[in-house]
C-alpha cells in the first residue's frame, strides 16, 4: 500500500470531526419544525366518528386556520387553539367559556409542548352555566407540563365556531352553580312581578283591557329574564329544546303583549282606529315570526337572523310611528310607552346591525336586556298608575255630575220641592220606612190669581206656598210638588193628621207674610188618608192611594174650600184581586 500523504490525511481528520459535530449539536428536523401549527392559530377540521386527532396533527392540509367556513353536517369536529406567544397564561387557564349550544359529548384536551396530552369529556348535561343561558363553561384537566394548545373534540354538535372563539380564563365568571348574577336576576324577577297585583286591582276597578295586557306583558319579562339569565335551567330538569321554545317563545309574546297594551292604553281621543289596526297587527306578526323561526328554522337557512330581526325593526318602526303621532295629537300616555320601550328596542337594532355587518358580533345582550326590561316594566307601570288615577277622576267626577243631574232631575225647578218622579221612586221605601199617611193640598183659587196678577205672581205665590210646606227640621214629613198648584205631603208618626193641618193652614199665613198687593189670603183645601192598617199588604201601590187622597181632596173643594177632609184605609184588595172577585 502507498505512502499517504500528510495534507490529504489532515484534510480527511478535518471533515470527519466536522460531521461529528454535526451528528451531535444538530436537532432532528421534525422535533424543529412541529406539526405544522402556527404560533397563536386557531384551526379546526371535521369528519367521521372515526377521524382521530393523531392522525390528523401531521397533516396541516387538513385543517382550516382562516375564514368562517365550517362543515357543520359532519358528526365529529376538532378545534385546535394555539396558545403559544398569546398573551394569556396557558398553565394558569383552569376553564373555557363559549356560547351554548347542544351536544352529544365534547372532549377538552390539553396538549404539552413535549406532545403529552390529557383529556376530560362531558355530556351537554354536566356543563355549566356561564354568565348568562347563552354560555357554557368546561373545566380542563389536570396537566403537569407547560400548555402549547387546547383541543376541543365535538360529537354530535353543529356550532363549532362557538368552541373557535372560546375564552380561556383562570376564574369562571360564574360560579358553577349559583352566584351574585343569579341573585341579581332572581330580584329582577321579583321586580317584574310585583305590577301584576296592581294590574289586578286596576281590572277589577276600572274593567279595561289594558291592565291585563301589562299583566302578561310582565309575565312575559319574568320568563324571559329567567330563561336568558339561566334561572330556568338552573331551578328546573327542563330539557334544552324546551328551555330554548322557552326563551324564545317568551320573547315574541311579549311584544305581542306590548302591542297590545299600547293599542288599548292609549287615550281615544288621539289614537285613530287603523293606528289601532296597525298595532294589533304588528302583535300577530311577531308571535307569527316567532312560531315561523322557531319551529320551523329550516324555511330560512341562513338567513333566518336576518328574516327574524329585520321584522321586528319593521315592526318596531310602525309602533314609534304610531304612539309618536299619538304624542303630537296630545297623548300624555304615549310619552311614557316611547320612553319605556325605547332601550329595549335599542338592544333589539344593535342586534340587527351585527347580523348584517361584522359589527357588535361580540355582543352579549342578556344583561343590557334584563335591565331594559325592568326600565320597560318601571316606566310602564307608572304609565298605569298615572292612567289609573286619571279615569279614576273621571269616572267619580261623572258619578257626582250624574249625581247633581238626578238630584236636579228629582227637584221642581221652582219650588226646590221633591216632583212626582222622586215620588215614584221613593215611595215604597218610604212605606217600608213607615211614612203611613199621605196628604193631596191644592191652592183654592189658582187661576184668578194668575190671570188677575200674571203669572210671575202666580209663581211666587207658588214658591210661597212651598216653603210653608217645607220640611225644615221635621224630619217625619217630606213634602212633593205633583203638578201645577197640587203639592202632596208624605208623613209618619201618631200625630200625622194634625201636622199636615199645620202645614196647610201656614200656606195661608206664609203668602200673606211675603206676598204684597194681594186683596185677599191664599189658602188651600186638603185630603187627608192614613193607611197604616194596610201597609204591610201585598200589591199597595202609589196610584191607588193618591186616588183616595185626590177624592178627599175633590170631597173638600166641594164642601167650600179651604178646609180638609179625612180618612182612615182599613182594608185593601189589590186590583187583580177586584177583577177576579167581579168575574166570579
């Protein structure tokens, strides 16, 4: 064998220990690069039960980490977060939140950055409640390591892109069974209730419609305020398709209810009958676009937000139009329903607008809806209050007007006497009262004093007369004008007979105390019947003893006027009875 030479042999002692240092600082190429995952990434892919995480983390290609395309028709989906250069502390992260939605099974796996995983899976039953019934919270599994990501695995759920936008937080914004958010909406609740024993009340007083339209309006507020805040499913064993008709359902209602209720609250005189129209229709509108997307989601595909919210701004911009045309016509209770309904509504277009752009899609609407409708239900409720008081005033101010009018009507306009139609509706109870004796005066002479004086005398001569008549503090006799000259005492006691004489006899000494140019006295003739004996009996009635009155009255005209004629009704037959006595 040859010689070798020295420059070649310290060139080949060169290269060699280069590759040995090499072989021993270099790292292995797929321990540098990882699976493929960018720092900060959110990525998530789905497909058959069968499709396990293991096969797929090698495999970028066959993940999405941008756009908003999910393939929600697949039974199986994973989200990956990265949380590498977040600025969040993986380690400390103790729970996820994310929106609420149905599921068979989710499996939260933390992944290490030495690849070492560890796993925990709930039923949609075991998790909690977030801040409101619009988020779930999971809680991760014990790890040891340092967290480079988060794996949520799906089975059986549709909304992915909820797990995609998860929060991971070290404290659960709630606590996993009751806390100071529940409390709050509990008392919110109790809040919303407490108008619809007012309501009551008001219904039964005034018999309107519009204090039960709140009522259920209120109602409506309490489920809806239960539901959203997760009362319901926290107090109750409901399933979550019944929570959800629930929530939604509670929804639609009331605003049907508010429609309502404005429809009949506002005052007559400046609502117009189609404004009235528009609001009851508005109101079957919005339990019909309720029904429609509730029941029957796969109508609208897609754009079932767009089609729910987009009718209720149309439906909201109607009812401003309304109750604001109602303002200006003068509407005080108009001001309170726009006042009232106004930030509810507010929520109900920030709504609107994230389903059509990309803003407010962040925006959680439970709480500022909580409050909004103990704003809604506060404003309203004095609205009712304030209605309350005001038909109230009107009603007793009619009452008292009617009142005046029957008085007046029961008065001979005159003489300030009672008339014979405060007669016919006195009388039995006067009888019952024990007012036995009735008493028929007529003023001798009339006619030649009204056709010698005139008749401005003949009415003071009347006026005279009556004030004669007049009870003053006698409180057993009660004196009626029946007509003309004719005026008829009604009175009770022994001495019944002797007071009415007084009484006529002071007719004459009355007339000529206030009456000047008079060339002679006025006096009055009178009958005079006492029927106590028969006063108990069945069928006496008015006319038969004013026909016997009249007679002694007639008996004391033709024995010269100026006088009384007396008697005593011992015994009555009914009319029915005569006939029947005269038939046999």
């Amino acid at each position: 064998m040859g010689r070798v030479e020295p420059a070649i042999l310290a060139q080949a002692l060169r290269a060699l220990l280069l590759v040995l240092c090499a072989n021993l600082f270099a790292v292995p190429a797929t321990a540098q690069q990882g699976p493929g995952f960018a720092k900060g990434s959110t990525c998530w892919t789905s497909g058959a039960r069968t499709l396990r995480y293991a096969d797929l983390a090698a495999q970028p290609a066959q993940w999405t980490c941008a756009g908003d395309s999910y393939d929600w028709k697949q039974p199986r989906h994973f989200v990956r977060l990265d949380v590498r250069g977040k600025d969040i502390d993986a380690n400390a992260a103790r729970y996820a939140e994310f929106d609420r939605h149905e599921f068979e099974r989710l499996t939260v796996t933390l992944i290490g950055a030495d690849g070492n995983r560890a796993s925990r899976s709930y039923d949609f039953d075991e998790t909690w409640l977030g801040r409101s019934s619009l988020h779930s919270m999971v809680e991760f599994p014990e790890f040891p390591g340092k967290v480079e990501a988060v794996l949520f695995t799906l089975d059986g759920g549709d909304w992915p892109e909820s797990l995609a936008r998860a929060d991971l937080v070290a404290k659960p914004s709630v606590p996993p069974t009751s806390g100071f958010v529940h409390l709050v909406a509990a008392l919110i609740c109790g809040l919303l209730l407490a108008p619809i024993l007012f309501d009551l009340g008001y219904f039964r007083a005034l018999r309107e419609p519009f204090p039960l339209w709140h009522a259920l309006f209120c109602s409506m507020a309490f489920v809806q305020t239960a539901a959203v805040s997760g009362l319901i499913p926290l107090l109750t064993p409901i399933g979550f398709e019944t929570e959800l008709f629930i929530t939604y359902m509670s929804l639609d209602v009331m605003v049907a209810a508010t429609m309502l209720f404005a429809s009949n609250f506002v005052e007559p005189e400046f609502i117009a009958r189609r404004q009235r129209v528009a609001l009851f229709s508005i109101a079957l509108l919005a339990l019909l676009n309720g029904a429609l997307t509730t029941f029957l989601p796969e109508l609208f595909g897609e754009w079932i937000d767009h089609v729910y919210f987009g009718a209720y701004m149309l439906m909201l911009g109607v009812y401003f139009a309304v109750l604001w045309q109602a303002r200006r016509a003068g509407s005080r209770m108009a001001a309170y329903l726009i006042l009232g309904f106004a930030p509810f509504c507010s929520i109900i277009a920030v709504q609107f607008v994230g389903v059509v752009s990309d803003a407010f899609h962040t925006f959680d609407e439970t709480w500022p809806q909580n409050f909004a409708l103990l704003f809604e239900v506060v404003a309203t409720a004095l609205a009712v209050a304030d209605r309350f008081i005001a038909i109230k005033r009107e009603r007793d101010q009619a009452i008292d007007d009617a009142r005046i009018l029957e008085k007046l009507s029961e008065r001979d306009e005159l003489t300030g006497l009672r008339n014979r139609r405060s007669l016919d509706a006195q009388f039995a109870d006067l009888v019952a009262d024990g007012f036995h004796t009735i008493a028929v005066l007529d003023i001798d002479h009339f006619k030649p004093i009204n056709d010698l004086y005139g008749h401005p005398f003949g009415d003071a001569v009347l006026v005279s007369a009556a004030a004669a008549l007049r009870a003053g503090d006698d409180e057993n006799l009660l004196a009626f004008r029946i007509g003309g000259e004719e005026f008829l005492l009604m009175l009770r006691g022994q001495d019944a007979g002797a007071r009415a004489e007084t009484r006529r006899r002071a007719i004459t000494a009355r007339t000529l105390s206030d009456m000047e140019g008079l060339d002679r006295p006025v006096t009055a003739s009178m009958g005079v019947l006492d029927f106590s004996a028969v006063a108990g009996e069945p069928g006496l009635d008015f006319w038969t003893l004013y026909t016997r009155a009249d007679q002694l009255l007639y008996d004391a005209k033709c024995a010269g006027r100026n006088r009384t004629r007396s008697d005593t009704l011992d015994w009555f037959v009914p009319e029915a009875a005569e006939g029947q006595t005269a038939a046999a």
